[in-house]
C-alpha cells in the first residue's frame, strides 16, 4: 500500500542503519522534497514558510472558515525509527485526501527540526503565518502503554511539564580505611538514600516520573570517603499540581520549569469518537515526550494528538521503534473520521 511504500522510501534517506534525517541535514531536506512532489501530485496547494515547515493545502469554498491542518515531522534522531514523525505527515495526506476538497481548507503539515527542539513549530507559532482553527497530529506512541492495556489506538490529554534541577550532597571526606564505619559522614550514601526516595515519591504520584540521570561523586577516589555528591533531577508530570507535588515531595524548587500543556478539550473528544467509532475503546494519556502539537497548543491552536501501538515495548528512536500495519490503517482511519467530525460546518 501507498503509505507502507513512502514510509520505507522516507525511512531509506540517508543510508545506514535507521532513519538519517537530522534537522537542517540534506536528508531532512530530501525528505520535505519527497513529500511536497506527493502532496502537488494530490492537487495540493504547497506552501513553505520563512521556517521552511512545508504546509499542503486542499482549499475549501469558504475562505472565511478557519483551516484545519494534521501534520507532524519529517527530521529524525540518528538512527530513529520508521514512524516517528512520518507517519503523523503521510496519515494526514491519506486522511485529507480521502476527505477530499470541501467547503473548510484541510492541510497537511510538515514541521522542521521536531528533533531539536520543535524549532520549526515555535518559529511558525512566534510571527511567520497564520496558524490554523484546529491541529490534530498522528503519532507513535514510543511508550509501552497501547501495548500493555492491549489497545491500538490512545488520544493524548496533555504533553507533560518538567523540571530539571541539581542537587548536591555535602558529607565529610575520611579516609576510607582508618575511618571507622560509625563515624563517617558518607555523602554517597545519604545520596543513594535520597535517590530511591526519589523513585519511590514519584511512584506516588499517578502519571508522574522522576529520573536521577547524572551523579558526580568527589574526591572521586577508590580509598575516600566521599565528601561531596552532586546529581540531576528530571521530573515530568502531567499538570502544575503533580509537578509541584512531587518536586516537593523531594525537596526540590516548586513553581519552576517547561509548563504542562493541557491538550484542547474539544478535539481531544473529537479524537475519541472517531476511535470509539471504530470499535476502538480509547485509551487516555499524557505524552512524556514534546511534540509540534505542545507547541501550537500552548500558542492557543485548539490541538490534540491520536497516539498509535508502539510495539516491541514501545522502544522509539531507534530502528527497533514499530507498529503493525493493522494499527497503522486504523490510525489512519481514526485520523479522517477526527478531520470529518472537527471539519464539518
Ligand atoms: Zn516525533
């Protein structure tokens, strides 16, 4: 089928192992190529911003009703997988031209540099264009949650918040044979105490996580006691609330970090219906990862994001990163009954 073959043609960009299309490299441009050619042989009309996002658009009748787009990426890590960005483009191609010209303007979106930033989006969302009515992007999930509770199909509700701070433990520096075990001042230790309270804060607290990536130890000698331990904290929820619970929780700075983005609920149940019109009971989730949609949502475009079955454990940003066809022709039905239901005048 046509979207299975431009996938892999996407996917093949580059060479090696994975997808090569880092943002601003020739293969994110070959890729932004490929599918403006497909989308002017679609009878779109193509558009590319001062950003270089590319936009098709199907022109309605009513010029005086706001467009409505569903896009994502075509860029990707080194080494990514095959849907992570793509499919949200290529599922949005099929669904609108399926939908076919009708009285609101349909466009599909392509936004650069995702990878690195979202650059592409924030430039669009700042002062470049006109920003649409409504956003509905395709995605993979890249998280294991479709594949635990058995469904293929989720909606997201919000793009999670984060906070990212250091914390540094000061003890005493000793000898590490002279010093006896009752009189040490140990700051691994203390450090290792607090980080399995750090997992175990973030247990508590649904939808929540909390990650310690990054831990320095000094003086850093096998026969010291350490004296000073720093590590970094990533914590990520889905609302301000869960954020600040579980940043104090463990003794971090409240009020601070990237806001959560709370998706719109109007298209949110629009994603659900068109899932639950297919027989599909849809599962609701935050996303842990940024995506364009966080970013035109948080500009004020009514967003919401339809999440694909990432299989394999839902590992993503590498070549491992799958769906089934099967998930993928339903996502990509669920996406035109979503564009029919939020298009509709
Ligand atoms: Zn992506």
């Amino acid at each position: 089928m046509r979207i299975f073959e431009r996938l892999d043609e996407l996917y093949a960009i580059g060479g090696g192992q994975g997808a090569n299309r880092r943002s601003g490299s020739a293969g994110e441009q070959r890729a932004h190529d490929l599918v403006s050619g497909w989308l002017e042989e679609a009878g779109f009309e193509v558009e590319r911003d001062s950003a270089a996002n590319l936009i098709g658009r199907l022109r309605g009748t009513r010029p005086d009703l706001p467009e409505l787009w569903a896009g994502s990426h075509l860029d990707s890590v080194p080494e990514g997988g095959r849907l992570d960005g793509p499919l949200g483009v290529l599922g949005g191609l099929e669904a609108v031209e399926r939908i076919g010209p009708g009285e609101r303007t349909l466009a599909v979106v392509a936004f650069r540099g995702e990878e690195v930033g979202c650059i592409g989006s924030r430039a669009r969302v700042a002062e470049i264009g006109e920003l649409p009515g409504a956003f509905v992007e395709l995605h993979i999930e890249q998280g294991p949650r479709l594949e635990h509770a058995g469904v293929p199909l989720g909606v997201v509700t919000a793009i999670v918040g984060y906070s990212r701070q250091t914390v540094t433990i000061t003890g005493r520096v000793g000898h590490a044979g002279t010093t006896p075990m009752d009189n040490r001042d140990d700051a691994l230790c203390e450090a290792a105490e607090r980080v399995l309270a750090i997992r175990n804060a973030a247990r508590a607290i649904p939808e929540a996580v909390a990650t310690v990536g990054v831990l320095t130890v000094a003086p850093g000698g096998v026969n010291v006691i350490p004296g000073s331990v720093s590590f970094t904290v990533d914590v990520r929820a889905p609302d301000r609330g869960r954020l600040d619970r579980l940043l104090a929780a463990i003794g971090l700075e409240t009020g601070v970090g990237v806001e959560p983005t709370v998706m719109d609920a109007t298209v949110v149940d629009a994603v659900k219906a068109a899932i639950a019109s297919l027989d599909v009971t849809p599962l609701e989730l935050p996303s842990g990862a940024g995506h364009d949609a966080g970013i035109l949502a948080a500009a004020g475009v009514p967003s919401a994001m339809l999440f694909v079955r990432s299989l394999n454990g839902g590992v993503s940003h590498s070549p491992a990163e799958h769906s089934s066809d099967e998930d993928i022709l339903l996502a990509v039905d669920a996406l035109e009954r979503t564009l029919r239901d939020l298009g509709s005048v």
